[in-house]
C-alpha cells in the first residue's frame, strides 16, 4: 500500500501507511477537523499513537497505528469508526484546532497575490461557518501569520534567498540596476533595485520625481523608501526602491545617489518629498541643481496637526492659496 502524503485529501482507513508519526499526526486532526469531532491521545511514543473519542470509554472510535519500520513509517493497525456519544459532546470545543492545522486549511488564502486580504476576523468567521470552531483573535492571528509562512515561506528564508535573488534578476533583465549589502556579520543592510524596464520608461514620463518612505511592519522591521513619477498616461509609474534600516541623511544619500546613477540626466528634474530632513540634506548634495519641492498633502497635514482647533477655516484657506 503506497504511504499518504501531506497533501492528499485527509482520510484514515484501516491499514494506511504514513511516512512518519508527524503526517499521521496531521492527518488526524485534520480528519477530526473535517468530521467535526475531537479527540484525545491514550498512548504516544515512538512505535505506538494511540488516540480515542474524547468521550471515551462511553464512545468506542478509536484508532491504534504502530511502527512498522526502524525508521519512520506508521501503520493504521486498528480503526474503529463509528462514534456511539452525543454530538454536542464530540463538538463541544476542538483541541485539535490548534493555530497550526487551521494555518493548513486557510493557507490558500494568501498564496496568490490577486487574492482578497483575508484578515484574522475572517479567518475566525470561516473556521465556524465551515467547521463549527470558535476561536480568539489571537489564536486566528497567529494562524494567519503561519498560513502566509507556508504560502510565501518565512521572513527569515525571504531575506537569506535576497542575494541570489538579486544574482537572477540583473541575469534575467540586462540593464537592471541592483545592490545589495551586508555587515561585517553577514546581517542584512540595505538593497537597492531599479529594473531596466522602469530606467527606459524614465525619459518619456514627466521630470518629477517624487520620493518617500514607510517603515516596515515585518519581523525585521526597517524602512522602504520608494521614487516614482508620472507618465504620459498620467498614471504612476515606478523607477526605484530600497530597504534600509530607517530614514536618515546616511541612508537617503545612498538612495539617491544610487537613483542618480540608475536614470538618464534631465536638466529640468524637480524633487517632490515631504519636509524630512535627511530629504532636504541629501537632495542639496547629490542632486544640487534640481528643484526641490515639499508635498501639498504632508503640508497640510502638518497644518493640521499644528492647529487642531481650526482645521476647516486652515484646510480652506490653504486649498484657496493653491487656486
């Protein structure tokens, strides 16, 4: 009999063989999962798993695998399927529903990219709709992050795959601008890309090139700094990224003068940021001869956080200045 693998439909039947005392463990819970039930463990060690309803001795399912090998295969070697207690005892509250195999079911969820965002509250309204499962928040927090992790792979596996990463992409798109570096420790410190597709499409957009950055919400944290412009479309349209460790006039000097060494010159550039200061000092030393303009949106924004008590007649008269 061949063994089950992981990601065949969940099933238990009498003489299935799985490849370690982990799958079969998975299937279990997934199995109880699926069918509404719970269980609970009689004996556990390394040749034997022993489970039983969590009713027993009133209800007799119950299934007994053994090891059948000096590796790791396990054998369903007793099954006893039919439940003989009362569902809302079998239903009650499912202690196989832990954050892990519910990560499992929801993890297709996050895997393409064009998928709607699928939030811990909706994880937590499908688990009980499909499965009668009450959870946390938290519990279906964690359960997201865990479903993203076996979609995407981990944060940590993301950041040690950069460097090749970045190898294929100047490989794969000739003309593309990419660094990466790293501390004296091998501890990750900044990466720069431009793509050769947005370093051709630069000379036929606007010369405006607005800039910002957003600190990251990722276990690593750090900070993205971004440039874009505008094309003939009116649409935006990107021209390079970084990731550093936060906004300061060290790290926006790099990323403009890897900016500067990226896109063709343009004698009438203008500069569109907010009013940071290691903005302003790095524009003044890499790009000394383009215009340097602040935001409309963060201007006001200041305003109003400047005078809270008269934010519509300071929104109203601005807005007339801009006319």
């Amino acid at each position: 009999m061949p063994v089950v693998k992981h990601s065949e439909p969940t099933r238990i039947s009498l003489n299935s063989i799985y490849g370690s005392k982990k799958e079969l463990d998975f299937h279990l819970k997934m199995y109880a999962i699926t069918n509404f039930f719970q269980y609970r463990t009689k004996t556990s060690c390394p040749s034997v798993l022993h489970v039983v309803c969590v009713d027993y001795p009133n209800c007799k399912w119950a299934v007994r695998d053994v090891c059948i090998d000096k590796v790791s295969l396990f054998k369903v070697k007793r099954f006893d399927s039919e439940h003989t207690c009362p569902i809302d005892v079998r239903q009650r509250n499912n202690r196989q529903a832990t954050a892990r195999i519910i990560a499992e079911l929801i993890k297709h969820e996050y895997g393409d990219p064009s998928n709607k965002p699928y939030p811990p509250k909706s994880v937590m309204l499908d688990m009980h709709t499909k499965y009668g499962i009450y959870m946390s928040y938290k519990k279906a927090w964690i359960a997201k992050e865990l479903a993203m992790e076996f979609a995407m792979g981990s944060e940590q596996q993301s950041y040690a795959r950069l460097p090749s990463m970045c190898h294929v992409l100047e490989r794969s798109n000739p003309g593309s601008i990419v660094s990466y570096s790293c501390k004296g420790n091998g501890e990750f410190k900044k990466n720069f890309m431009c793509l050769s597709a947005w370093k051709d499409g630069w000379i036929h957009c606007i010369p405006v090139i607005i800039v910002d950055g957003s600190f990251l919400k990722s276990y690593y944290k750090g900070t993205l700094l971004t440039a874009c412009t505008q094309d003939a479309n009116k649409q935006i349209f990107p021209l390079a990224f970084g990731i550093c460790s936060g906004e300061n006039t060290e790290n926006w000097s790099w990323f403009f003068s890897m900016l500067k060494h990226s896109l063709t010159h343009r004698d009438d550039l203008y500069i569109v940021s907010d009013r940071h200061e290691g903005i302003i000092s790095a524009v003044r030393s890499v790009f000394p001869h383009a215009e340097h303009g602040y935001c409309v949106y963060h201007i006001l924004a200041n305003l109003k956080t400047r005078f809270r008590g008269s934010q519509k007649p300071c929104h109203g008269s601005f807005c007339k200045l801009l006319v």
